[in-house]
C-alpha cells in the first residue's frame, strides 16, 4: 500500500512538474501548439554570453525563431505586407508582457539574436527565472527579457 501511495505521489509530482514546463504557442487565433521541454530541447541549442551584471553569464536555449517555427509560424518572403504589423506577445507566469516585432525574430530582416533560455550558465533556471527565459544579448537594457515565460502569442497591430 505504501509503495502505490509513494508512486502516486511521485507521479503526481512529476505530471505537474512537465505540465509547468510546457510551452503554449500561439500562431493565429485559431491554431494553438503546446510545446513541451523535450519538443523545446529537441531545436538546435544555442549559447550566449551575457554581461549586463557583476559576472558574466552564459545562457542555453534555442532561437525564438525555431520555437516560432515548430509553432507553424511562417518567415522569410511570406513575412510581408500586412504580416510586416504582426508581433509577438510574449507572456509571463508573473503577468509580465512584452512585444517583439516578427521581423526582429526573421534572419532576413535582422540580426539580432533572440533566445529561449533554458540553461544558466549550465544548470536549468531556477523557480524565479525558469523554466524558460528570454535573452536578447545585444539590447542595452534587459527590459525585455522576460523570465518564467508560458505563453507565446502572435498578434497583429490594428
């Protein structure tokens, strides 16, 4: 009895701690991708160095763009037009909510790398930054890199 009330428990615990892990994409109002860590962690990682403290940090993750990608989100030449108004909506556990402009996320438009974080500097983030993050190394101010992100958005500016 006491061996099925300890897996229970561990399953429960292990069920909530994937379900907090997964990440919702958003792509048009109608199609809606949950993502999990090992959907995430399957992308093509990517590391970056960041200075904006005392020590400098490293971050692992995967371009923004891929996440967006494996959402069925569309770049390159079909991003223009009408698409040029489209933006991200990026969505934090703490309410937090930023914007980022499709062609910033599109190699074709920029090079700014954007990246969605889930080692620092080696280790998964911690409850108060994770699981996932992002990271834009080359802004000046880290006001847009939101921490315990869940919800990726793509809206379109009226």
């Amino acid at each position: 009895m006491k061996r099925v009330l300890l897996f229970l428990f561990v399953w429960v615990l292990w069920t909530g701690l994937v379900e907090c892990q997964e990440l919702t994409v958003q792509a048009n109002p109608q199609t809606k991708t949950v993502l999990t860590r090992a959907d995430i962690e399957a992308l093509p990682h990517v590391t970056v160095a960041a200075d904006k403290s005392a020590e400098p940090v490293s971050y692992e993750g995967v371009a923004l763009r891929s996440v967006l990608e494996k959402a069925g989100v569309q770049f390159g030449e079909s991003l223009r037009g009408k698409r040029m108004a489209s933006y991200l909506l990026v969505e934090a556990d703490d309410n937090c909510r930023v914007v980022i402009a499709l062609p910033e996320i599109d190699p074709a438009f920029s090079d700014k790398q954007i990246l969605l974080a889930f080692l620092r500097n080696g280790k998964p983030l911690d409850d108060k930054e994770g699981p996932y993050r992002i990271v834009i190394p080359d802004e000046k101010r880290m006001a847009r890199w939101v921490r315990q992100v869940k919800d990726l958005k793509i809206q379109e500016a009226p």
